[in-house]
C-alpha cells in the first residue's frame, strides 16, 4: 500500500479547507467549555444544576449524532456543515443574554446539537475525500486542527472574560462562528462532501452493521471513558476544585490551554503510529494512563503537579481520539458518517449522563470524591474493552465491514 506523506495530503485544498472548519469548531467549544461552569456558577447554579446542564447538553448530542450522520450520509454535507456552525454561533449569543441558570438548559440543547453536526459530518467528510493510506495522516492533522483551536478557544477565553467578562467572550465566540459558515460554503464544493450517499444504507441496518463489529464497538466504550475522564470530570469539576484551591479563571484558562497543546501535540504522531500499531493497542494503552491521572488528581494541590497531570490527560487523549477515529472510518466504509456519529453520541454518556450522578455526589460528598469515582468507573470499563477485542481476535469481521 502506497504511504502518503504528510505534504502531499496538506497540498489537498479540501482537507485544509475541512481542517479550517475544524479548527474553528473547537475554538468556539473551547472558549465555552472551559468557562460554563463558572459562568452558571455566578449566576446561581449549584454543582447539582452542572450536572444537569452536562445532561442536557448531552440528550442533544445523543439524540443528534447518529441521525445527522445518516442524512449526511444519504443526502450530502455541507449544508449541515454551514447549519451545525450557525445553530453553536446562535448558542453564543444566547450565552451572552442568560442572565438565569436555568435558562442556560435549552441553550446547552441548541450548542449540543450545534457542535456534534461539526464535528460528526466535519470528520466523516475527511473519510470520504481520503484513501485508507491517505487517512492516518489526514485525521493527524484534522484532529490536530481541533486540539489547537480547543487550546486557542479557552485561552482566549478566559483572557475575555478576565478583561471584559463573560458576555463579552460569548459576543465574540458567535463572531468567530460566522467565520466558520464562511469558511465551509465558500471553500468546499457542492459536491465535494457527497461521495458516500449513493451507497448509504438506511438507519437501522447501519446500526445492526456497524454493532456486529467488536472494533467499532469498543471504541464507542472507550469514547465514552475518554469522554468522561475530559468532558465529564476534568471541564465540568476540575475548574471548581481548582478555584477552590484559589486560582482563578485566567490561570485555568491558562492551564487547559496547555493541556490542548500536549493534546494537538500528540494526534498527528497518532495519526502516523495507527498505521504501523494497531489502534486497539493505542486505545487500550491511553485509557490506563487516563484512569491514573483521574484517581491522582485530587490529591494533588500545587499548580504544576495538577497541570502536569492534565499535560499527560491531554496526550493520552489526542493519542485515543486520532487512533479512534481513523480506525473506526475505515471499518465503517459508506456508513462513515452513522459511525462517526455513533462516536459523538458515545461520547455524551462519558461527558454529559454520567455526569448527572457525579453532580449530586460532589455535592454530598465533596467534588474531589468524583475524581476516585470516574478513575474507578474507567477501570471496569477498560477491563470491559479488554475483554470485547479479546474476543474480536477470534472471530473474523462481518463481510460488509471489510473495506
């Protein structure tokens, strides 16, 4: 097989152009993941409502993501590309007005749902435009595009809000998601993201295909401890245990900031390493590692120890996310955007539902007792995925999943 490398896939005018988009995506997401939690904080919320709001925010990625993934499998991308980035540019502005926490539950829905669109449809669209030799190399770098955007989002993000406050960083993160509608309709194509609908298969046939792959499988398990180790307990709880160790939101900007940058760091060589290393391997290896950072943080005090522990967070993570994604679009061939979608909504069960219960705990118990349980949580699982691939050794891969 022909090896591509990485400046012939960079000369590729669609691949940037997605990889903008992305790049954007994350921006946004990072400016208000990394300060929601302290923004309906000052508004009134208590640890419970977080919760709440994670769950929200998740029922609408859950709901979303696979649907959204077929339809763009069936009828093309761009118009849900340009769609996705509106409806999160109009969550901002939202932001920006909420002056009650509870308020904020519908906006969650509309960011939800906002985001996965990018992200699902964004992804798969790097699929469809690559060769399974091209596509380690270009995940490599759409996800590093994600990582840096993320890092460069709440950076920014917390600098606004240091400086102006938080309406004033929410004004601007919906000016850089009008950027992004331009970027995506007036640099890709009509056509260029529609090479999969032809072959596309309906909803549930995908779901019965793609679920008879352990592969596939396992990696939606693993989004899901993945995601709850980041989105779930390091987003959410990590910048209220922080705060309460008196640092404050400029120096937690500061600190996801450079958790991103170990994260955008570590995807390309991921990217790289998933065609010489099986991904299983990769996935299996990064998750250990994220279950000892979650049980170490809480009892650790000192800023370079806890920014440390997220610095090896954030590479297990990029290694995870580069490895995951290119190793589950080349299983699911013309069902790449059900798959990836399968992903996303994965993913909200780690950083949204779980949360749910961790919110009343932390509560209860204290917010450092939610790091044991999520590292806890994260062990059986791995011990669970272990166990899946095992047994996907023995069996061989549907004939339909071979690609």
């Amino acid at each position: 097989m022909k090896q591509f490398s990485l400046w012939e896939v960079v000369q590729r005018r669609e691949i940037v152009i997605i990889g903008c988009y992305l790049f954007i995506t994350d921006l946004v997401i990072g400016a208000v993941a990394s300060t929601l939690s302290l923004f309906a904080q000052g508004l009134g919320a208590s640890l419970t409502l977080l919760g709440v709001l994670a769950m929200i925010l998740g029922l609408a990625r859950f709901g979303v993501g696979i649907v959204i993934g077929n339809i763009s499998d069936r009828h093309g991308r761009k118009p849900l590309l340009v769609l996705g980035m509106a409806l999160m540019g109009g969550a901002a502005l939202l932001y920006s007005v909420t002056t009650w926490p509870i308020a904020l539950l519908p906006v969650n829905a509309i960011f939800g749902t906002g985001f996965i669109a990018c992200l699902t449809i964004g992804l798969a669209s790097i699929g469809d435009i690559t060769t399974t030799a091209e596509r380690g190399v270009a995940y490599g770098l759409a996800t590093t595009a994600m990582g840096l955007g993320f890092a460069v989002g709440a950076l920014i993000g917390g600098m606004i809000v240091g400086q102006w406050g938080y309406p004033a960083m929410y004004l601007s993160t919906a000016g850089i998601a009008s950027v992004g509608c331009v970027v995506v309709w007036r640099g890709l194509p009509d056509d260029v993201t529609n090479t999969q609908s032809s072959s596309s298969s309906g909803l549930r046939k995908q779901l019965r295909v793609l679920m008879a792959n352990r592969i596939i499988l396992a990696a939606c398990m693993g989004n899901v401890l993945s995601n709850l180790a980041f989105g779930g307990l390091i987003l959410i709880f990590f910048p209220v245990y922080a705060a309460g160790l008196g640092l404050t939101q400029a120096t937690i900007g500061s600190m996801f900031a450079t958790r991103s940058l170990a994260s955008t760091l570590a995807r390309l060589p991921g990217g790289l390493l998933s065609s010489v290393v099986p991904g299983q391997l990769i996935m299996v290896g990064t998750l250990a590692s994220v279950a000892i950072v979650a049980m170490t943080l809480a009892q650790v005090t000192t800023l370079w120890l806890l920014t440390l522990l997220l610095v090896v967070e954030g590479l297990s993570y990029g290694l995870f996310l580069t490895t995951m994604q290119a190793t589950v679009s080349t299983q699911a061939g013309s069902n790449r955007g059900a798959a990836l979608g399968a992903l996303m909504a994965a993913a909200s069960v780690g950083d949204s539902f779980i949360p749910l219960i961790l919110g009343p705990l932390a509560d209860l118990w204290g917010v450092e007792s939610v790091f044991y349980i999520v590292g806890i949580i994260i062990v059986v699982g791995l011990l669970t995925i272990i166990y899946i691939l095992v047994r996907q050794q023995r069996q061989p891969l549907p004939q339909e999943m071979q690609s």
